[in-house]
C-alpha cells in the first residue's frame, strides 16, 4: 500500500501538534500523507482561527502556494468518507471544503482544520465533513492558536507559518 504511514506531526511557531490518521478513511489519510511527502505543507498558513471552534491550515496567499498547487494537481477533490461514522469530538480533524453549496460533500485535498468545540456546537458538521485524525498531543497549542488575534473572516492578523512532517517512518 502506498502512503501507508498514520502519524503526522504539524510544527508552528507556538509549539507542535501530533495527529493520527484514521485507517478506515483511507483516501483522506493517503491524501495527507502523499502531500506532507510532496512538503506541499511547508510554508503554507494556519489561515483560519476561530476560539472555541475550530482552526484551519493547508493555504496562504503565497505563489509558492498556488504554485505547489498547480504541480500537485489542484482541480481534484476527495469523496466523502462516510463509511466510519465519526463525529467532531474536541481534537478531531476534518477535511475541508472550498465552498458550502456542496452536496456531494467533497473535501478541499489542500486543507483541514481541528475541531475544537464542544459535542452540543458540532451539528452542522456531523455528515458533511469527513473527520479522519484525532489530535494525540498538543491541544494546548492548538487553544493557544485559536485564541490569536484575526480579521473579520477568521484569517490571524499575522501570518502564521506551518510544515508538517510524518513521524511513523
């Protein structure tokens, strides 16, 4: 099996965040590991913070960014991967989508984003995101993220830089 690996770990200026990947939501892990591979993460942005909810990374607004986009292959998106029947539960992760109208619920292959909220505020996003990671170490940061300062559409008013690296290897 190709990409088989199931431990990633996301490092920001703030400290590192170690996730692991779900085995039975097979597309969404190869997809992650494939583009930590490509370093399609490194000097891409934690580029949505909302407390109490989520945070957001995999873009920016950087050429390198479009860049690495367009080698990679950006006009792909991944199914929905209902199959696991996971909830957002504080320190899942999720794939996410480029737009709301989206009824076949296809995942963004660029980004994700870490549920930090509560099982009474996860409603709307039960059955429309795929959940494929849990945070194993490093909530702390991921509060300390949230919390930063941002503009009215959630982007943190200084960019913050990620990489991210595989840890099973």
């Amino acid at each position: 099996m190709e990409n088989p690996e199931n431990n990633i770990r996301v490092i920001t200026p703030y400290g590192n965040i170690d996730i692991e990947l779900f085995k039975d939501t097979p597309i969404h892990r190869a997809n992650i590991i494939y583009l930590v591979k490509q370093k399609y993460f490194n000097n891409t942005f934690l580029h949505r913070v909302v407390p109490n909810f989520i945070i957001q990374a995999g873009s920016s607004d950087l050429k390198s960014t479009f860049k690495k986009r367009a080698s990679i292959g950006n006009h792909y998106r991944l199914p929905y991967e209902k199959g696991n029947s996971r909830i957002h539960t504080y320190g899942s992760i999720s794939g996410a989508k480029e737009y709301r109208k989206n009824p076949d619920k296809m995942t963004s292959p660029f980004e994700f984003f870490i549920y930090l909220g509560s099982t009474t505020s996860n409603k709307h996003l039960n059955g429309n995101y795929t959940v494929f990671g849990k945070v194993t170490k490093g909530m702390d940061i991921v509060e300390i993220l949230s919390d930063l300062p941002a503009d009215e559409q959630d982007w943190p008013l200084n960019n913050i830089y990620i990489s991210v690296e595989i840890l099973d290897e």
